[in-house]
C-alpha cells in the first residue's frame, strides 16, 4: 500500500525522527523541512536587516490575508473568505458575538458539549458578559444538538470533527438543518482543516473557525483561522475591535470602522514569527489533492480499524470511533480501561500517540507523513504491550498532565 | 558621555546593521543577538526533537507566566501579578471587559482619546457589544481626563506616555484621584515598559497592559502582557474564558472555572515560537537597573532637546515633546510641517525614526542601544537635511502606510 501511495513523497516535507511512528497530529504536527530555514529568514533576513520597514518591505501586514488565501482551497473557500489570527478560542468569541449582536431577538447560544472545551468555556465567556441583555448558554448532548435548533438560537456551534472519537457530522445536512431554523452555524474545523475533504462553499456553510498546529503542521501555538461566506462578511460587525481590523489602520482615527471584507476579524498586531511558520506549514500543501488526501485517510482509518479488531479486541480494546468512514475523519479512537498506562507503554515503544480520560486512546492519522506499515507496527506494538501486561507496569501508569 | 555610560556595553546585546543610527524602538525594537538561537532551539531542540511531548519536556505550558516573572521586575510588581498573552488590544478587552462585569451599576467605558488608537477602538467594540446593559463609551480629551472620572465611570484607560508626544503622565497621582472616584483604571505601558522606571506596586496601580514589541525588543507582533495586583486579581472575570485560563485545563471540564491568579486571564493556546522570541527579548533585560536604564534615557532626551533647540528651531523645528524629563517619556517628537519628508530624507541619511501625521517626527531613545553620540548625529543629520531642503524632493515625498 505504501508502495503504490501518491501521497508518499509528501513525508518528505517534514522533519521526523527515525524510527518513530508519530500518530500525534490531531494534537500537534511536526515540523516542516522548511520551518527553520523561514524563521531564520524572518529574524535575519527582514527583522534585523530591515528593522521597522520590514512591516512594508517584507508585507508583513498582509501575512493575514496571504496566509487565508492558503487556507481557502483546503476548506473549498474562496480566497477572500479566510484570514489568520489571534486563537481559535478567541477567533470564535469573535464570530458568537458578531452573530449574537446581528440578531438581538434571539438571546441563546447553543453548543454541542462534545465540542472541545474551549469553545464551551468562550461561549460560557460570552454569554456571561451579555447576561444583561438576556444571553444564555444551552449547552446540549451531541444527539440533541440538532433538535435544540429553535428560533430563541442567536447563534449555535459544532465541531465538525469530535476531537475524542473523530466522529464527523455531514456539514452539508446540519448546515441545512441550522439554516431551516434561522440559525448561524459556527463550524469548528480545527479536527478537520488539512486532513479531511471540505467543500465549505458547496455544503453553504457560512462561518468557521478553526487551528493551524494540528494538521496544518504549523507550529505549538501557531495562530488560527476564521472563514466567513462572503456574502454575509459585512453583515458582521467583531466585537474586538483592534486597529488592525481598522478600514484605514494608518489613518489612526478617533473612531472604529470596519475593513472590508474578512480582515475587520484581525484585532492586534499578528505575532509575526508564529504567522511566518503558519504560512510556512500551509506551503506543505502546495500541490497536494485534499480528495486524495482524504483517500488515505479513510483507507489508513479503515485499515487501523480492521486491524485492531483482529488483533486487540480479544484484549479488551474497543473502537471509538465510527467504523463508517463517512462519519469519521482522520483519527481513530481505542478505549481501554487502562487506556493512559497503555498510551504510555505505546510511547516507550516509539509509537505516539495520546490520551483523553478516562478510557480513550487517540491515534491521528494525518496522510501527509503516516504510512500504512506505521498503522500496522502502531496495532502491533500496542498488542506486544498487551500481551506483555506493560499497561500494569507502574512507571506507565503515572499520570502527566498534557495540552 | 558615552564612554562613562555604565549601560554602553547592552548595545552588544543586540544586532543592528553597521552605520544605523536605530531610533525607532517605540516601534519595533531590534533583534536580541541570541533570539535567532532561541527560535532554531524551539524549532529543532524541542518541536522537531519532542513533538507533542514538547509541551511538558520545555514547560511550554507555562511560558506566559515564566514570561511574566520577567517583565514583572521592570514594572515593579511581584512576579505573580504579571502573565505574557495574546495582543495588547485583546488584554485590553479582557481586563476592560471583567471591570464593566465586576460594577454593573456603573457603565461608562472612560478612555483618553489620545490613547493608541486600538485602545480606543477595542473599548468602542466592548461597549458596543454591551450596549444593551447600558454601556457607553465616552472619550476626552487629554485635559479633561481626570475632571471626567465620576460616579459613573465604570472603568477608564488611558496610555502611561503619549505615543505622538511622548508625554508620561503621573502614574501615582492619576491612580489615586481615580481611586477617590471609585474609578478602576487600566494604564497602556506599552510606550513606557522597558524604557522607563516603573513602580506599579509604589503607585498602588492596579491593573495594567503593556506591548512586547517595542522598549521589550522581542520582534514584530511579539505578544502583549497583562499586569493586575495581587489583591484584586481574584475579583476580577475575564470575559475570554479560553481553556488555558481554566483552573484545571487538562481536565476538560464542561464548565469554566477561573484559574486563581494571573492565569485567569490566558485565553487560547500560546504561540510559541513568538512566546519564545519574547522570552529571549527580555533576557536582554537580566541584570540591568531599570532605574539606570531612565537615568540614561532622560540623558538622551535632555540632550535632544537642547540640540534640537539650538540648530533646528531657526528651520521652524519645534519640540512636540515636554521640556521637562519627569513628563516625558523616552522618546522626543519633533514637529515640522513637512515632516514626512524630512523623515524619508532622514531615513536616506541612515537615521530611522518614523513618523506620525500630520507633522509629527517621532525618535525612540532605547537606552540600550541608542548612543549619546546618535542622538547629536541624528540632530546634525536633521540639520543638514533641511539645510539641503531635501524634505522638498518629490522621492522622499511620497508616503507610504506603515504600522
């Protein structure tokens, strides 16, 4: 299988150490060939040799919009609908306000509880500060999140891919759903931007969010992204308001006006260091089919799947994602009761993965850089460690906290 | 002058191009020597070298408050009332946003309209969002800041040192007359950390923001700082409640709970590689006497001043800056009706300040590398530009937008 890969040169595009079957880049990716060399230019090359007049010599001001434009094709965008900025938690307090303050007879915000925390705590955030103008928090089981879509919904938000099981909703059918009901959708693709097959434009969803360190390979940290349609882009108005969302930046007037267009979403100045090695992660994707990329994602989950069946259920490992590949990205879940000492015991064996409580083992299979025999060795070690009894072993069961 | 300068040897500390005469560090500080190390260490010794599990092998996760440690001591705060996040104008909203939530029978936003124009900005988009509890903003003029301090003021901001003029207010006093109002206020440093001799704590200030990019020289969008002290800092709610400001953020809790102290106020993920750049930026900072650093930068303006007295005034230069060093800032602007011009002459003469409309030269005085000798050849430099009337070739005419 890996022979026959037409992706399988694309590893090459990164740094990875030998010998290791690195299943991590749903948390973090690695790091492209490139990225040193990139920021060596930015402190060298523009920095110091440029000083203040890097910002115009070197366009450091458009690094939000060059870096969209990137970002659009990966989400089936146009190129003028994406910009990076800030967080993901912050780049969709943005959007949940902007919606909430465009529709002032509906005071809820709904989200799926599946989502990962930090979009719960932001929206918690949100409605919070608008207490006094009636907002509210629903927070909902993720099999209710459709069915909770009434017209008191201000705005609603859903992970397109679940960040524990890697279940994946069909964007166009709850997009269609949310609209039905006159409800904003805040898409979070931060599970899915890079490593899955997205036709935002086709499936008409209207608002995005999502990461650059996950399987856009850019960096611990790096800043996010927000999508917004363009028809609805100036129906907008972001409640952080920062100069560089300004219409004129450099005009420094007394009163806010909104750019045009996606980049009344920027706040502060963009940290252009982390911008640089985001732009420079994208630049992995030159060239590259997100339809075949989303073939071997879905032959690598379905492969891992299988194998795990055959080979670790007798040990009482239990998939948790959905073996239907249309309703799975590109990450597959074990739970284990002693999923974190197993995780461990996988790690001293060189294969990295991680680990959610209180039962789940998350194997990112991002086919940029994982090849078909890593899934089997991965499959195979974690039965050595069964077989072994390595998850009883006291130095595995230790438990660290990680991000 | 600068062979008795006891701070002459900090200049090693960084690297700038032979000939410049850099004085535009209230704009983008220079590149510490070491920051370019710093980052290929992150990049290769921990990001390509750990992965994932960099996260906790470089302690990454606790890089804001590591950062906050050190910016601490040059605000003269303790060294747990001060957190490394996001921008300037998302710190902004945080701290203006948890003050307006904290007095809910108070709801005017006060801010000094001579402020940054994102502060302004960020302040106009949180009352915006909370107009329906009320909320308004409300801009003075410098002068009647301090009268407009009343019972209804819920919050009030203002900058420490002007960034047109550089006027440096008295912190101390303006802190107590606001507390006499009832009036919490939230200092802009980001034209004075670093430059000047601060004492938060001395003052009794609470609440504080301040810019990593400028008089902290750790590169371009470098992230901002929070300061709140001790006492108050657990009455306070950020409305940005993103996962790294959760009491227990790896528990994945469905509910936000503040996390005591500082950390309360992180948001998302934090980028890295420019977290990095900013820690390495204030290790320049490491054994200096900040109280030396403003001895040698009231010097510098002195200096400027009286130079500019004697051989620009005749050209129809005039000090925009005040006369007197305890008002004023480390940075002298000069005001010219063709000052753009002279600017880009300046500029062509390899001398950097930068320039604000409509007449306003601005030069930074960043005592750690700016020389006595740089100030008085940058007057002679002015000098002879004007002799040459080079401000009236069409080439240096021509204005371009810059940050």
């Amino acid at each position: 299988m890996d022979r026959r890969d037409p992706l399988a040169h694309l590893r090459d595009r990164f740094r990875l150490p030998e010998g290791l079957i690195y299943l991590c880049g749903h948390s973090l990716g690695p790091p492209p060939r490139t990225v040193g060399a990139r920021a060596g230019q930015v402190i060298s090359g523009e920095w110091e040799a440029d000083l203040v007049a890097a910002w115009n010599r070197h366009d450091w001001v458009e690094l939000p919009r060059r870096i969209g434009r990137r970002i659009a094709p990966l989400l089936g965008a146009g190129e003028d609908e994406v910009i990076a900025a800030d967080s993901v938690s912050v780049n969709l307090f943005k959007l949940l306000g902007a919606l909430l303050l465009r529709t002032p007879d509906r005071r809820a915000v709904l989200v799926e509880e599946g989502n990962f925390p930090t979009d719960l705590y932001m929206a918690q955030g949100l409605a919070r500060l608008l207490e006094e103008s009636g907002a509210t928090l629903r927070l909902t089981a993720p099999e209710d999140f459709e069915s909770s879509l009434g017209p008191d919904v201000a705005v609603a938000t859903v992970s397109h891919v679940d960040f524990r099981t890697g279940r994946m909703l069909d964007m166009g059918a709850l997009t269609s759903a949310a609209r039905a009901e006159g409800v904003p959708l805040v898409w979070d693709l931060s599970h899915s931007a890079g490593a899955v097959h997205l036709r935002l434009n086709e499936d008409e969803v209207e608002f995005a969010v999502g990461c650059g360190y996950k399987y856009l390979n850019s960096g611990p940290g790096a800043p996010g992204f927000l999508y917004v349609a363009r028809r609805v882009q100036d129906t907008l108005e972001s409640p952080l308001t920062g100069w560089m969302g300004h219409a004129s930046p450099f005009d420094f007037e007394t009163r806010y006006r909104p750019a045009p267009g996606m980049r009344r979403f920027l706040a502060g100045t963009p940290p252009i260091l982390s911008m640089a090695a985001l732009d420079e992660g994208l630049r992995t994707f030159e060239g590259v089919d997100m339809a075949a990329v989303r073939r071997k994602s879905v032959e690598l989950g379905d492969l891992f799947l299988r194998l795990a069946g055959e080979r670790l259920a007798q040990f009482g490992v239990v998939p948790a994602s959905p073996a239907d590949a249309r309703r799975r990205g590109s990450q597959v879940s074990l739970r284990h009761p002693d999923g974190y000492a197993l995780m461990q015991a996988l790690i001293a064996r060189d294969v990295v993965g991680d680990f959610r409580g209180p039962d789940l083992m998350r194997f990112g299979l991002a086919p940029f850089y994982v090849r078909y025999a890593d899934v089997r060795d991965a499959v195979e070690a974690l039965r050595l460690a069964l077989v072994n009894e390595e998850h009883r072993q006291a130095r595995f069961r230790q438990q660290k906290l990680v991000p």
